[in-house]
C-alpha cells in the first residue's frame, strides 16, 4: 500500500494518508460515499484514510477556535466521527482510539454538543483550551449513549472522560459579585443525564445560570481536579448516587452543590468556600434553601452522603440537612465568612440547619470549627426546623472547648428542645478529648471513668460490670448494680 502526504485544509499541517481499500469497520468495501474529506479520501482514483496515532483533531473538521466563529457543527462533526468509531470497534473489534482532541483555542458553542459515552474529550490545557457559549438556554455538552439527546441508562463498559479544558458559560469572566438576571434559564455545563460512568477530569466550568454540572438519574460520576465556580449551583445532582469528588474546588457560586433524592456519594478533600455569588438572594429563615444563595451545600431529601477532609469557607450556612438522614462530615474543617461580609448578611453564619422533617442520624465527627470572634460568627451554631422528628444527630468532638463553644452557642435551642419536651430530640455530643457527653439538651457527664482514688470513683451513670481501676486500694474493682466490688466479689 501506498502513502501519500497532503496539506490539512484547515491546520496547514503536512498530513499523512495510507492506501486502503476498506473502511475502519473492517467490512466495507470503500466507494466514493465513505470518503469524508477528512479521514477517508479520493485521491487519482485511489482511496486513502488519514494515518491516526492515538486521537482525532477537531481542527482536522474545521474548528477556529479564534473565538469568534461558531466551532459547533465542527465539532459536532468531529464527535460524530468517534460515535461510528466507538460502535464499529465494539461490533468489529476495531482497533480505532477512542479520544477526540481539541488543541488550545477559544471555541464558540451555540448548541448543545453530544459527545458519545465511552470516548476521551481531551483538551490540551485546563487554561487555554476553551468551550464557550454566550447562550443561557443550552448544556454545552452532553454525554449521550446513542447520539441523540435521550438516554436509557445504557451500562458503559468504560468510562467516559472529560478533561483538561474550561467550559465557560455566558457568565464566564464576569464579576460573581454583580447580580445577574433571574430567567429561568437552562444553561449547563455539563449535563450528565440518565447515563454512568462519566469520569471529569482537570476542568473549570464557569458562569452557568444553572449548574456547573448537573447530574440526574445517573450512577458512577467521578468528578476529580475539577474547578466550579460563578455558577447558580457548582454540583447540581438528582435522583443519582454513587457521585465521587476529589480534589475539586467549589466556590464562588451561589450555592456550592444541591442534591435532590441522592444518595451513597462521596466528597473527599474538596473545598467548598465563597460560595455566595449573586446568582440567587441570600439564605435567610422565610426563603427557601434550594433557591437561596451563601451556602456551601444543600442535601434535600438525601442519605448516606459522606464528606471526608473537605474545607468550608465563608457561607451563611456551611451545611443544610433538608430532610436527610445518616449522614456524615468527618475530619472536615469548618470557618465562617469574613467581617466585611457579615456587616450586611441577613442572618448570622451558622455551621448546620437541620431543616425539614427526618433531618436525623447525620454525624458530624472530628471536625474543627474556627472562628475568631464567637459573639459575631457563631461557627458552632445548629438550627433545627421541625425538632419533633428530627432525631439522633450526634457531634464527636475531639476538645473540651469545642464542646463548651457548642453548648453555649446552642442554648437558645436547647430550651426550644425542652420547652416542648422534645429534649430527647437534641442532638447529640461527644467529646472523646474529655470522655463527656452532652446529651437531652441538658445533661453532661462523664461517659466512663476508668482509673482515679475511691474519692474519685463513679457517682452517676454507672452500669453494670464497668470497670474501674482504685488507685489507692491499688487493684481493679467492679459495679455490680448496687456496689462496687474487688474481683473476688467482696465489698471494695
């Protein structure tokens, strides 16, 4: 077989072309209807594919990438290409990459890209490689299992990646600060919708008037390295589960990430900080939360949501708990807004609101709240809304201050707890540094004291068989529902 070289129409690169007689599906015998112009042509009567080492090259199907030409068709053509790849390698096992390349540039998008599930879009650079779209009313891309706008949970034998670029969104750029229009617009992001295994990698998206990214009735997202901000919400998920975020950096949104009906996801060292960009009005007790800006996340009707290593900043409300259960904030640290910001915020910062009914089970252990002036950011602070049924909340915390800061915080709510016998309701807390418990909205104890002098034994909270060791008798001693007793069994 033959080779030739050519010219690329659009890159003015030297391009390689090889002889063949069949097209990529390994089956087709080639006639004029297969030749492209672009991977497959007709040269002196002869036909030739593009040599191809590991991806194809929006470029190679006409994208600009100056920022002023609509790139769309372009790359909706490049991404068409991938979908018949993509099908042909698993009907035929064909040995075609998967990855559609897009080289740095500024590429205008004016409607919604559909690229093919279980493919790679690789940017070249985070920075300079750059999907925008001045439409409020799009996603700008999609991941679709058949090359339409509808999918059905087809099961992806491989991930679908997205990495190494910006999508920027009709906002991009602007000042988050600056209020924008509410419309009631659709722009997305990325729109990750009835599908699985869509892995996003390395990527900011920027000024969407409705998400970042928007996740629903999907499994399996992995979203890693990944910058949201200046968008209505940075996550969007509903009705998913099995959501991962590593790594990812989500701020200066209105509301960082709002979850609907998800549940057995995962954050880990994320930070969420800023997040009250004016896309929506500041959270204040008569608004409702999904629709209420300065907060870092929202979980509505969700459980076993586990946070692990995360860093929140600087919202009204870290946390809301909207009729969620079980669960869980660990090892994550927590701080106010900023003086300047607090000067004008409708209500004072707060760590959680357990808001809804059922906001119960959900465990905040071995965080550290900061603040430097309790009387002004009140970091410790928890609201509950509906105190009859939410239920079993409990704080492990690790230092004796913590948990004074909490009780101190929280009395206002504590008589709530106990004015309309709900006592039992109150959260919970331990902290493990002291061995103390704080519990019914009034009591703290010693949870088991182990060693001291017979002055110092147990008084309260005894059961039976705890041990303690008597250092002045110098031996171990035991309850045994009414008296303490030596091993033998004798009074100590």
């Amino acid at each position: 077989m033959s080779t030739i070289q050519l010219t690329d129409q659009y890159t003015g690169e030297t391009v390689d072309f090889i002889q063949t007689t069949i097209w990529y599906d390994g089956v087709t015998t080639m006639t004029d209807n297969e030749c492209d112009g672009v991977i497959y042509i007709k040269h002196n009567n002869l036909y030739y594919k593009r040599y191809i080492e590991d991806h194809i090259n929006v470029k190679w199907f006409g994208a600009a990438g100056n920022g002023v030409t609509n790139d769309t068709a372009s790359i909706q053509a490049a991404f068409n290409f991938l979908l018949n790849m993509r099908d042909v390698r698993v009907t035929n096992n064909s040995t075609f990459n998967l990855c559609c390349f897009i080289p740095d540039g500024k590429y205008k998008i004016e409607n919604m890209l559909l690229f093919p599930t279980a493919c790679t879009l690789k940017g070249a650079s985070k920075n300079g490689t750059i999907l925008f779209t001045q439409r409020n009313d799009i996603a700008v891309i999609f991941p679709t299992d058949d090359g339409t706008a509808v999918n059905s949970h087809a099961k992806n034998k491989e991930y679908t990646i997205i990495a190494d670029l910006t999508i920027a969104g009709n906002n991009y750029n602007l000042n988050p600060f600056s209020w924008k229009p509410q419309s009631g617009s659709f722009g997305k992001g990325i729109l990750i919708d009835k599908t699985t295994k869509i892995s996003v990698q390395n990527v900011t998206i920027d000024g969407f008037e409705t998400a970042g990214i928007h996740c629903n009735e999907s499994y399996y997202t992995f979203i890693s390295d990944t910058i949201l901000t200046n968008n209505r919400i940075g996550l969007l998920t509903d009705a998913s589960t099995s959501v991962f975020a590593v790594n990812t950096e989500i701020r200066v949104n209105s509301l960082g990430v709002l979850m609907y009906n998800s549940y057995a996801s995962y954050f880990t060292n994320c930070l969420f900080e800023g997040n009250y960009a004016h896309y929506l009005p500041d959270i204040n007790f008569n608004r409702s939360t999904e629709n209420s800006s300065s907060i870092g996340v929202n979980l509505k009707n969700c459980h076993n949501i586990n946070f692990s290593s995360c860093y929140f900043e600087a919202q009204l409300v870290n946390v809301v708990l909207y009729s969620s259960y079980s669960n869980a904030f660990t090892n994550c640290f927590f701080a106010p807004p900023g003086e300047e910001y607090m000067t004008t915020a409708p209500i004072p910062s707060q760590l959680v609101w357990f808001y809804g009914n059922n906001s119960s089970n959900n465990k905040f252990i071995n965080n550290y709240y900061e603040s430097s002036n309790e009387s002004l950011y009140q970091s410790h602070k928890f609201f509950t809304h509906f105190r009859n049924t939410s239920t079993g909340n409990v704080f492990e915390l690790t230092t004796k201050e913590q948990l004074d800061l909490f009780i101190s915080e929280n009395q206002d709510e504590f008589t709530e707890f106990i004015n309309n016998n709900w006592k039992d309701n109150a959260p919970k807390f331990i902290c493990t540094g002291t061995n103390e418990q704080f519990v019914d909205a009034e009591r703290r104890y010693i949870i088991d004291k182990t060693f001291g002098t017979t002055l110092e034994r147990p008084i309260t909270n005894r059961y039976n068989g705890q041990h303690y060791f008597d250092s002045t008798l110098g031996i171990p001693i035991f309850w045994q529902g009414i008296k303490w007793v030596k091993s033998d069994g004798t009074n100590a």
